[in-house]
C-alpha cells in the first residue's frame, strides 16, 4: 500500500495540471473523465490500468516511445510501467526513429513486404523475395503456370534488386552473415499511417481462408451495437491478448521458423459528428 501511496503522490501533480480542461489531453486516449476524476481525486486508490496510464502519459508528454515516456516519469510511475508492461521496456520494439520516417522509408507496398519479410528472425533471401513478389502478382493477374516465363521472373528479380538497393541506403536493410537479407531493427511496431496503406493489400493477397482448418489462416470479422465503456474495455483487453502473442512469438523466434502474420483491429464503425438535419433529402 505504501507504494501506491508513492505511486499516486507522483502522480496526482501531474493530474492536477489538465484536470480543468481535460478535453483536449483525454481526447485519442484510453481515459475518461469520469477515471480522470477518481485517479486525481484518490477514489478506490489501487493501481491504474497500465495501458490507459500510458496513454495519457503519452498525451501528456507527447512522447510515443515507451522508454522516453518512463524515463521522463521515472520513480513509481516509471517502476510500474516497466513491471506491468515488460515487452515494451524492449527498445526496439517501438523505435521512434523508424515510426517517424516509416513514410519515408516504406512508400510502395513492394518495399513493405520485402521489409516485413527481412524483418523476420528468419530474413529472407532474394530468391525468397522473387517468389513473394512474383506469387502476388501471379494470383492478382489470375496466371496461370505456363505464363510464368523466365523473362517474367527476371523482371521481378530486377524489381527487388531495386528495392534492396534502396532499403540499404535508407539504413533499413543490410546483408547478413548467412547470406539472407535483415532489417536493421528488429521487433518493429508499424504506426496506424503504415499498418492503414498496406495491411489491406497483405491482407488481400496473403490470406487463405480456405486452409482455415489447416491452422494457418483465419480472417473474419464481427460487429455489434455496445456502450461506449465495454468498447474501451474490450480494447483494452484485445491489445492486452495481441501483446501476450507478441510475446510468445518473441520468446520463441528462430532462423527457421517461417514468416507469420498477426493483425489485430478494433476501432467504431459510426461518425456522430455529422450534421444530418436534412435526412430526408438523402
């Protein structure tokens, strides 16, 4: 209990600073104001949800990496983070140099999945690349066997040829000692810009709903009208499961592994913000 009591006597200075005007610093975070209210005025004082603190810390600091945010904190604040959320206390798992230049770096879906290939334990050679490439376009165009010539496959050769080049002179890719491609930085997280360009062309050309019963492909989706606090909560308790996998697949990557893709998505489906006073001319 003393450390809670320690916990909240760092924290509640930083409360009181936006607790008059909270709108703009809850707005994009996990927090309401009705927690903002009970965590500054110690109501039911245990710890807070980790992921909803980091949110607002993030608001608050304007920082996203996780180690700047606990590092500006420090102290109980700093110390219950780390406990609570352990995956991210790794740097690399949410490199903030990388999230700002991602744009810059990844501009075609090519270059994204020649990096999301290379950034696997794994890597990936460039005759792995070649098939990746050439596979997607063979099922986009509807080809079949016969029209893949050899002048076909030199085409996509020089096209990764042309994308390795690049990613290595951005600092994003280099050759390894056993002869695969590699990202620089691994454990990568993709910022909602990235993950929103290209994800839905992945998705598209790499899902396989048909091997669903073989264990290797699941797509689907459902929706339901729900109040607004359960939406928060079943948020929060998505990403608490999406980072729990991430975990175990970083606790079990290996050289021989093969390249597996896990996609989490929640968000609302409605905009209310609209002026729709004239309904019944639509």
């Amino acid at each position: 209990m003393q450390n809670v009591e320690a916990f909240y006597n760092e924290l509640t200075p930083i409360l009181e600073k936006i607790k008059e005007s909270p709108e703009a610093f809850l707005d994009g975070t996990e927090v309401s104001k009705v927690t903002l209210w009970r965590w500054t005025n110690g109501i039911n004082r245990k710890y807070p949800d980790p992921h909803k603190l980091l949110s607002i810390l993030s608001k608050v600091s304007g920082k996203k990496n996780f180690m700047e945010i606990v590092n500006q904190f420090e102290g109980e604040i700093s110390n219950y983070l780390c406990k609570s959320l352990p995956w991210l206390k790794e740097e690399s798992f949410q490199d903030s140099n990388f999230e700002n230049n991602q744009n810059e770096i990844l501009k075609d879906f090519q270059s994204f999945l020649i990096f999301i290939l290379c950034e696997t334990e794994a890597g990936a050679s460039k005759l792995e690349l070649v098939s990746s490439l050439a596979n997607i376009s063979i099922k986009k165009l509807g080809l079949s066997e016969k029209d893949v010539t050899s002048n076909f496959l030199r085409s996509y050769s020089e096209i990764v040829e042309k994308k390795i080049q690049e990613l290595i002179k951005k600092g994003a890719l280099e050759l390894g000692g056993d002869g695969k491609y590699h990202t620089t930085k691994k454990e990568v997280l993709f910022n909602s810009d990235t993950v929103i360009k290209f994800y839905p062309e992945l998705i598209k050309n790499y899902s396989r709903p048909e091997e669903a019963h073989l264990g290797f492909s699941t797509l689907w989706g459902y929706q339901q009208s729900i109040p607004v606090e359960l939406a928060k909560e079943i948020k929060t308790e998505t990403k608490e499961f999406f980072q729990k996998i991430h975990q175990k697949m970083l606790s079990n990557k290996n050289k021989d592994g093969v390249p597996f893709q896990v996609v989490y998505w929640t968000d609302r489906l409605s905009f209310d913000n609209l002026d729709c006073s004239l309904e019944e001319g639509f």
